[in-house]
C-alpha cells in the first residue's frame, strides 16, 4: 500500500506503517476504538521531519506511535498473521478464535502464514519467528475478534483479499516461490464475493422438488 501511495502522492508525501491497535470500521469516515497497540512509522523515503509531526498528532490522540528507520520486518509479521487468520474466518465466517477449534482450519491457517514467512525470507526478510506459535497465540488472544475481513464479507462490502493473500501470491511469483495455500484462499474469496448473490438459502425450495 505505501508503494501505491507513494506513486500518486510522491515519495515525500507518504511513508509505511504498521499498528497494532484495534479498531473496527462504524460507517465511512467513523471507526470504533477496538483496544490499545503501538504504531510505527517509517522513516524511509519521507522526510523524517513530517514523518515525526504525524507521530506527534498520533501521541496527542493518546496513541503511542514511535518512528523507526522501516517497518519491512514488522509489516511481513503482521501481514503472515492476516494471512494466516482473516481469509479464513471471513470464508467460514467465525471468529479468530474458532479457527483453533477444528484441526483443517488450524492447518490451513499455519500453512498460509509459512508461505507467507517463506516468500519474505527470500526477499531477504528474516522474521526470526515460530510463526506456528506466533500465528496460534494471536488467534488465542483475539479468539472473540471478527477480522476486518470477516466484517467486509458480513457487511457485503469488498474485502482486503487482494491486499493480503493476493499480495502474499504476487510476491511469491516475483521471488520464485510457491504460495498455493494463498492462491487457493485467493480465487475462494474472489469467487464468494462475485457470487454472493446467488448463495442459496436453507429455507429455498430444492429445484426439482415438489
């Protein structure tokens, strides 16, 4: 996302962050605070200047942000667990924490994140991580949490699939390793939201009964 903004806006007008902070989007324009978390700010390729002027309006909004030379590794940890947790929930539509509850769903969830570790491993980002453990505790943590994409996909809006496991593929293919796990998470998510509109109910009548 920093790479797209940083193309529309110029590079001294955008930089990268990564937060941990919890929120949960009310309507356009309106978020509801979800729980407390750091955010870091890149200061490469922005001058550090404006970079810190925003951490200080993150501060004067009792946000604890702190500005740090890139957030590469930080941005790859957290993107393994998005990968790993939201696809997943927003498909079978349960919260984080029921994805630990069924060992194919567990399965798949510390697959995606491995692929996710492998692909940023080759670009020459080591995490230094048990992912497995790593993805597991934050499932445990936020066990009552419904992802952002599973809010997207219950509200009927777009999801971040393209952003998160799209992006884990698209990486993959430009360092030469496989992804299938993303990939297939991918196309499920892109095929159930350009078919929602033709799910069929359990109180619909059968074709051909009656």
């Amino acid at each position: 996302n920093a790479e797209l903004l940083q193309a529309a806006l110029g590079p001294s007008r955008a930089t990268a962050g990564v937060t941990s902070a919890g929120a949960t989007l009310v309507q356009p324009g309106v978020l509801r605070f979800g729980g407390p978390g750091v955010t870091f700010l890149s200061a490469g390729g922005c001058p550090s200047a404006r970079v810190e002027q925003l951490a200080a309006l993150l501060r004067a909004a009792s946000m604890e942000a702190s500005v740090v030379p890139s957030v590469d590794t930080l941005a790859w940890k957290k993107l393994a667990v998005n990968a790993a947790i939201n696809p997943l929930t927003a498909l079978l539509r349960v919260p984080n924490g029921k994805l630990l509850e069924d060992r194919s769903s567990e399965e798949l969830m510390i697959a995606a994140a491995s692929e996710t570790i492998a692909v940023a491993r080759a670009k020459g980002i080591d995490l230094h991580e048990d992912i497995a453990e790593l993805v597991r505790d934050v499932a445990r943590r936020t066990a009552i949490n419904h992802s952002s994409m599973l809010q997207d996909t219950l509200r009927g809006a777009p999801t971040e699939v393209e952003a998160i496991s799209g992006a884990v593929v698209r990486e993959g293919i430009k360092a030469g390793v496989p992804t299938p796990v993303n990939l297939v998470l991918t196309h499920l998510l892109r095929a159930s939201t350009a078919l929602a509109g033709f799910r069929v109910s359990s109180a619909a009548p059968v074709p051909g009964e009656g």
